[in-house]
C-alpha cells in the first residue's frame, strides 16, 4: 500500500470532514485536481509551498482507495506526483494530524507510512 499525502489549512480540512468532500485548496481549484505528494516528496512540498505558514493538518489517504481519478505526471524536477482528478472523500483518510511549524520548518510526525 502506498500511502499520500495531503497538506491543507486545519480549517478547511474540518471543513471538508463536516461537508462530507473535499474539493480541493485554491490551489487544486486552479489546476484542476487535487495535488498529493508521497513520502519521499511530501517535505519538499511543505517547504516549498507552506514555508512559514501555521494552521496546517497533514493528511494521509491510502492510493489505492483514490480509483481511477488518481494520475502520477511528472513535476518538479521530472519527478512522479499524484495528483487526484476529482473530490476527496474525507472518511478515505488513514489519518489527519496538525502540522505545525517549528524553529527549522514543519515537524512531521515521527513515523509515517
């Protein structure tokens, strides 16, 4: 099982659990799907795209339960992300937990999948 991950403002990810979808940041609305890193790229992207910011939950959703809206196309660098094609069932996530930041950027939990 491959796990990915999400990052978004805590709010709008209680939002979304309220609501019963998640539709995406700005972001994603702008692109036209829902970005996802893995876990070798998931700091890469919360120092790149969240340096600084506060509020922030990391989610994690296990691949295979995403279907055939999930599409890994080249980034940063050449490099394979995920990214998501459509809304997000809040209850596919393993899990979701603050992000907050610290002296050298985001603390992540310890152990992540």
């Amino acid at each position: 099982m491959t796990t990915l991950y999400k990052i978004c403002p805590a709010a709008m990810w209680h939002d979304a659990v309220d609501r019963g979808v998640f539709d995406g940041a700005p972001v994603d609305h702008a692109d036209g799907f829902i970005h996802f890193s893995t876990a070798a790229q998931v700091r890469e992207t919360a120092a790149k795209h969240f340096a600084g910011q506060t509020g922030l939950v990391l989610v994690a959703v296990p691949s295979e339960s995403l279907g055939d809206g999930l599409v890994w196309e080249p980034s940063r660098g050449g490099d394979l992300f995920p990214h998501l094609y459509g809304t997000l069932d809040p209850r596919l996530a393993a899990w979701a937990v603050p992000l907050p930041w610290g002296p050298d950027g985001h603390l992540f939990p310890e152990e992540m999948p």
